[in-house]
C-alpha cells in the first residue's frame, strides 16, 4: 500500500458511500483517465468483466470466432466462452512475447481463402508487462474491420511509441487483482476512447437496468461493478503508479547486472518499440547450455521460501481448450518449458533481492 489508501476508505464510511458507486469509484475512474490518456473508463469487479463487457457490447455469440494470445492467463480466453464464441490461439514472436502479427494475417487470409468469416474481435494481451508490437496489428484490424481489444491487465505504465496500453483498440482492459502493479485487492478497468462502448457496458454492469422509477431491463445484465470502498483504493494506488513501474525496472535490472555472465541464462527482452512496465521479471534456462531445469530451480528457490512461478501454459495446451485451432505454438512452448518468473514485488528491498540471487547462483553455478 501507498499509505493514501486509508483516507479515501474513511471517507467512504464517513460519507456512507459504500455500495458499488459514489465520488470514489468517479475519481478513480477520472484519474485513471488522466494517467492512460483514455478519454472514457469504466471501474469493474475484475479484469475478466472487463473483457466480457466488451465483447459483449460487440454482440460475440454462438459460432463467432475471437483470436486471442496463446501464450496468456486463462481470463483472457475465458470470456470469449462466456458469449459461446470460439477461440482461435496465436502464438508468440521473439521480440516481446505476444501475439505474433504475421500469424494473424496468415490465419485472416486463410478465412478469405476458405471463403469463411473474420474473426468478430482480435484479443491482444501485453504480456509481463510488455506491450505487443501495435502498429501492424492495427494496420490489419484497421484493413479488414476487425475490433482490437487491448488485454492491459498486466501492463499499465507500459508503452507503445509514447503511448499507454490500452490506448490503441476499440477498448483497453486493466486489472487491479491483489498481485498487479497496483491493486485495490480485486478489480477491474474497461476504458475507451468510444464513449457509446462505456456506456453500454455500464448498464450492462450493473444487471442492464432501464432508465425507469421501477427496475425495467431489456438486456441480461451482470453485477460488474466494483464498489466505491476499493475504488477508493485505487484513488491511493493510482497516486504511486509510476513509481511502482521505476521499482519494478529496477528490480529487472538488478537481477540482469547480477545473472546475466551465467552461460544459457536469459532475461525476457524489452521490445525497442516502448517501455515494459516489468510486472514480472522472467529468465529462461537454455537446456542446452544449463542441466538445471526451471522447475528445479523453483523448487531449490522453494525449499528458502522464495516464491518463483513457471512461465503461463500456453492455452492451447490446457486441457479444457485443446480442442481449439492453434497457429504456431513453438514459441509460447519453448518459453513455457524453459521460463521462470522471478519474484518481482515493488516492496523487495535490496536485502531481498540479494538473496534471491544468491540462491540462484547456488544451484545454477
């Protein structure tokens, strides 16, 4: 916590704004604004009613087809399922670890060929903190009318060319889960320069009720709102983001100043497109070159109560969606099975960090 957090809760209880609106659930919505450059925001329970509000407010349904991210959190995938669309994955290129532009195109043109529809949105998540190569991919969604949605949960402070994540799409999402950069414990953002998209979607949060004395709906609506005691929250989050970010790049670059003479370790590379926020410092282990697997080394890390954390499975190798095509997939697999995610919180101290290298040296030299 900043140490903010606290006023902004007592004036909630002193004001008795308790429920899932009131002046601060406004403010944050409006600082946020300000911080992204996003004209329009929408404060949600999560993340993941975020992305389902936008889809959603698309009208997705039953036999549309959505791309997304392979390699990412279920959350991004599992809304599209929500609306009973169809995912399609995509893998990864090696320059910031999203979603590769050409495997987009190859699988746009591979409909066109089959005289098959487009796909009704494109879901692009801005791994670790790192945001995926923008411009190609609005030059296709541009091209072929496909809506961009901008899965920002873990980028916020990163850039593009000078620009936020979130900032390029018909919409950006952001979450405020207990581990992201910042948090108000649980919690969502939808934002937009479309003012009729944030509208719709916060009727849609709050059960679609009509504007009528009596409760009137003519859509099914969902309880998507996220109340005014963690907005508040926020407010005080919100006031130290940037040096949450500057943090989290300093932790990154302790860690590569400290590791990077060990032979067949690497670090997730920073795009030269823009700024990586760092949520999340991630090495890979060449098994060519080190015997040590990542789950050995998480394991060693364990056993001195250091948490560390495989690279995300990519999605087409879940169980629960194997079933859905997959272009590519070598990429996000190799990083999968050669990834670690180091701890990477803004509150490790020096100390902190220098025993977590320490560790790692012991088993890997």
């Amino acid at each position: 916590m900043s140490g903010k957090e606290q006023t902004y809760i007592n004036e909630a209880f002193a004001t008795n704004w308790i429920a899932p609106i009131g002046p601060n659930l406004n403010a944050f919505e409006e600082n946020f604004c300000e911080y992204v450059q996003s004209p329009h925001a929408l404060g949600t329970s999560s993340g993941t009613a975020a992305i389902h509000l936008a889809l959603l407010h698309l009208n997705i349904k039953p036999g549309d087809e959505v791309f997304v991210s392979t390699l990412t959190f279920s959350a991004s995938v599992n809304p599209i399922i929500y609306c009973g669309a169809t995912p399609v994955f995509i893998d990864s290129e090696a320059a910031s670890w999203n979603i590769d532009p050409e495997l987009v195109e190859k699988a746009i043109q591979e409909r066109l060929n089959q005289g098959k529809a487009l796909p009704k949105a494109i879901i692009v998540v801005h791994l670790y903190g790192q945001m995926a190569n923008m411009d190609p991919l609005c030059q296709l969604c541009d091209k072929y009318n496909i809506p961009l949605i901008e899965d920002a949960a873990e980028a916020l402070g990163a850039t593009y060319k000078g620009r936020h994540a979130g900032t390029f799409g018909i919409c950006g999402i952001s979450s405020f889960n207990g581990n992201k950069i910042i948090t108000t414990s649980s919690g969502g953002m939808l934002f937009s320069a479309d003012q009729e998209l944030i509208t719709h979607s916060r009727k849609l949060a709050t059960q679609a009720r009509e504007a009528e004395p009596y409760y009137q709906h003519k859509e099914i609506g969902y309880n998507y709102r996220l109340s005014n005691i963690l907005a508040g929250v926020g407010i005080g989050q919100l006031n130290v983001i940037e040096d949450r970010v500057q943090k989290r790049r300093a932790n990154f670059d302790y860690y590569v100043a400290q590791l990077q003479n060990i032979p067949g370790l690497s670090f997730m590379p920073e795009a030269p497109w823009g700024r990586a926020n760092r949520w999340l410092s991630v090495i890979l282990l060449d098994p060519k070159q080190i015997s040590v697997t990542p789950e050995e080394l998480r394991l060693h890390l364990e056993t001195h109560n250091i948490e560390s954390r495989p690279v995300w499975k990519p999605m087409h190798l879940q169980p629960v969606y194997h079933q859905y095509a997959i272009y590519g997939g070598k990429v996000s697999e190799m990083l999968f099975a050669t990834g670690l995610c180091l701890p990477s919180g803004s509150s490790l101290s020096t100390a902190d960090l220098k025993r977590i290298v320490t560790h790692i040296k012991e088993k890997l030299t």
